[in-house]
C-alpha cells in the first residue's frame, strides 16, 4: 500500500494551498492509509462515516485477515482528530457547503459528498461505467442497489463526478451509460 501523503504535501506546497480538512469517503485501507500524516502533518480533521471509523485504525475487519497479513508488521491509528458524520451532515468550509450523503453498499459507512451543488465526490459508489464492490466485509448489494435508487439517481444530471477511481463523469452521462444504473430501469 502506497504511502501517497508526500505527494499530496507536493501539490500542496506547489500550488500554495493550505489544507483545511479530510474528507474520507470510505474506511477501505486504500482510502485511508495516508490519512494519519496528512491530517495530523496540517493538524486538520479527517471526516468519516461513523460506521467506518473504526477501520481506520483496524483495517483487518474490513479487508479481512488474509490481506492484513500482508501488511505484516505495519501499525495503523486513527488522526488525532477524527469527526463522525452521519447522512445529509452540512460542512461549510471555506464558503464551500459540502454535504454529506450516507450511501451505504460497498461498506456500511460509505459515504458520497456534494460540494456546492455542483460537484459529487462518489467515493467507491460509483464510478465511470460502474459502481464500487459488494462482496466484501460490510458490502451489500440490497443495500447498493437501494443507495443507486434513492441517492444517486436521484441527483441533479449536471452534476459532475469525481470517482474514488478511474476518470471524471457526470451524472447525466452514467444515468445514461452506466448498465448498473441502466438496469435499474429508471
């Protein structure tokens, strides 16, 4: 697992940004293994779903103990600051009104986030032409196919999608394109 927060503090620096908090869409450890230096490095809080929060500093019960394994010797902790969020939880941070969705289906505590209005970061619930898994620990796909309906088809076509992986998309595009919203048939 790659540690990407020097990375991260590069773009920072080049661009002359000041970090102001961390948003986590999901407690998988490929979301969350560089949240403790970034967070405690700008001595910002990291934002998570309250039913993943627990993974940050346990990756084992989500990822389950044949994959930890790998991570032999490897110690995980929580950021010194840590804030829950629950559903439709109202962040304004720097004149930006981020909004909290819980969309629960690739892990219990997923979460998505629209900022302004105007953008969705999906997290691993949906991606360009597809959507998160659900067959790991915490993962359901009742409980995806309910999150597609009730919370993503739901949203304003033009907003645009910045997906946990993969390319940028928007709304309209995958209410149109993407065959697990398709298959919806809504």
């Amino acid at each position: 697992m790659p540690d990407i927060s020097r990375d991260i503090e590069m773009i920072v620096e080049e661009h002359h940004l000041k970090p102001v908090a961390a948003l986590l869409t999901h407690g998988h450890l490929d979301h969350t293994y560089s949240i403790k230096p970034l967070a405690d490095g700008y001595n910002i809080p990291a934002y998570i779903h309250s039913e993943d929060r627990r993974f940050i500093a346990d990756p084992i019960g989500l990822h389950g103990e044949q994959f930890v394994a790998q991570l032999a010797g490897m110690e995980f902790a929580e950021p010194i600051m840590v804030k829950e969020l629950k559903n439709n939880a109202v962040l304004d941070l720097l004149g930006m009104k981020i909004v909290a969705i819980h969309a629960p289906g690739h892990t219990r505590g997923s979460l998505m986030f629209t900022i302004n209005d105007e953008l969705l970061v999906s997290g691993d619930v949906l991606f360009a032409g597809a959507i998160g898994r659900t067959d790991l620990p915490t993962g359901s796909a009742k409980e995806m196919t309910q999150t597609l309906k009730s919370k993503v088809l739901t949203l304003s076509d033009d907003l645009r999608v910045l997906t946990g992986h993969g390319p940028e998309t928007t709304i309209k595009f995958e209410r149109k394109n993407n065959p697990y919203l398709k298959e919806l048939g809504l």
